[in-house]
C-alpha cells in the first residue's frame, strides 16, 4: 500500500464474484490498510473484518429498486473522504469497470483533482459460467465471448445494443444485470435474428454456497425464470 498522502488516496477495489477465495491479495492488501471502506451490496461481507477497527465502514449497496446511495452522492463522498487526507478503499462486486460504475467513479475523482487507484477483480462474468461447468470459450467450439448489459442507463433514449449484430455474432455472449428484464431482452434478440433454440444458462449467486443455474433456451428461458421465482443477482 502506498504511504498516505497530505490529500489522501482512493482505490477502486474489485471485490471479485462472491467466494471469498476469489478476493486478489491486491484487494485484501487494500482493505487491510484502509481508513474509509464504502463497500457494495455484492461484496462478499467477511471483507469488512479485514479492515483495521478503527476503520470507517459505510454501505453504499445498489439492488433493483433500493439504492442506498445514488450514483452522485457516492461519488461525491469518496471524493471528501479523500480530501479528508484517508485512505478510501471503494469495494466494488466483480471488476470495477466492468459494469461496475468503476469509470464514473474515476472520472469524477479525476475532475476533483484527487489521486486514486484502480484494482481490478475477478468478474462474476467469467468465474459464474466457470463455477456453473461452462467454459466462456472453447479452442474447438468458439473462440470470442462477448459482454453486455441487460439494465442500460435509464436516461438513455435508446438502447446501446445491437441486438442484430448479436445474432450474427456467434460465440459465446454474456449478459449481466438483466434477469429483470429477461422476458423483453429475449423477444428483441429473437426479433433481431437469434435462433429461438439458443442454450440459455442463468446464474445467481456465482461462486457462493448460494449458487443456483437456471437453463433453457431463448425461447422459454423468461417462463422458466417466472416459474421458478428465479431473481437478481443473475448473470
């Protein structure tokens, strides 16, 4: 860990998938010499008992419907906290750039003029399908995977994603943060080009004792979702 400095320091911690055996010795560095941990709803919660005692702990979780923080206010204390002359460690589920808000939380530390690190983590998108016996890619089988989001920013006017060059594509295709939205996601792909009997496998809790996949394909895998009250965090 770098010696602390007059303006203090933030991290942008990846906390990894869940299983705690997944946390990069970076990261567990990090949170051992940590004066301020904002940490995620995702985060594996044994972290926190690696932080010192004197350690301020503060939740900043996000879940469908229930922010405990907005995006702003985040970014705005971890900002002051780091004015403040801390070590910040912000814990982030996964891989703070990967569908993590980790690039905002740069981008406003940047514009503030504060220092800060990016440590990256092992993302549920590759270690879920590993833990569930499904590798990504395949030297015989495909040779890309490709990554999207299934909950956009809302302000958008419309969607990012090219659903038609999905269908052409091919390869493996994983989608986080969209189980909500299953049911539209997989009528517009379907509308789009891609073959109603695509294999569909959703994971939630990857790499925890709570890990549960769902599989089907992309023609009924919304009504497997509905019938088995399957929800988030699901990849």
């Amino acid at each position: 860990m770098a010696e602390k400095t007059k303006m203090g320091k933030c991290f942008l911690v990846g906390a990894g998938p869940g299983d705690l055996g997944l946390v990069t010795l970076r990261a567990k560095e990090c949170v051992e010499h940590a004066e301020v941990v904002v940490y995620d709803y995702l985060c594996n919660q044994e972290m926190m008992r690696w932080a010192p005692e004197s350690a301020e702990l503060i939740f900043a979780g996000k879940k469908a419907g229930a922010h405990t923080l907005t995006q702003a206010q985040i970014n705005a204390l971890l900002a002051d906290k780091t004015r403040e002359g801390k070590n910040v460690v912000r814990l982030k589920g996964g891989d703070p750039f990967l569908f993590g808000r980790g690039a905002e939380e740069a981008q406003a530390l940047a514009a503030a003029g504060l220092p800060f690190v990016v440590v990256p983590g092992v993302s549920s998108a590759i270690a879920g399908p590993a833990y569930a016996g499904i590798p990504v890619t395949h030297r015989g089988k495909n040779s890309h995977v490709t990554f999207f989001t299934g909950h956009e920013d809302p302000e958008k006017t419309e969607s990012a994603i090219d659903f038609a060059a999905l269908a052409t594509l091919g390869g493996t295709q994983v989608m986080l943060m969209g189980v909500e939205r299953i049911g539209a996601i997989a009528r517009e792909m379907m509308a789009s080009g891609v073959r109603k009997d695509l294999p569909v496998a959703l994971i939630r809790w990857a790499t925890t004792e709570r890990q549960e996949t769902l599989i089907g394909t992309l023609e009924n895998i919304a009504e497997r979702v509905a019938a088995k009250a399957f929800t988030a965090p699901a990849i």
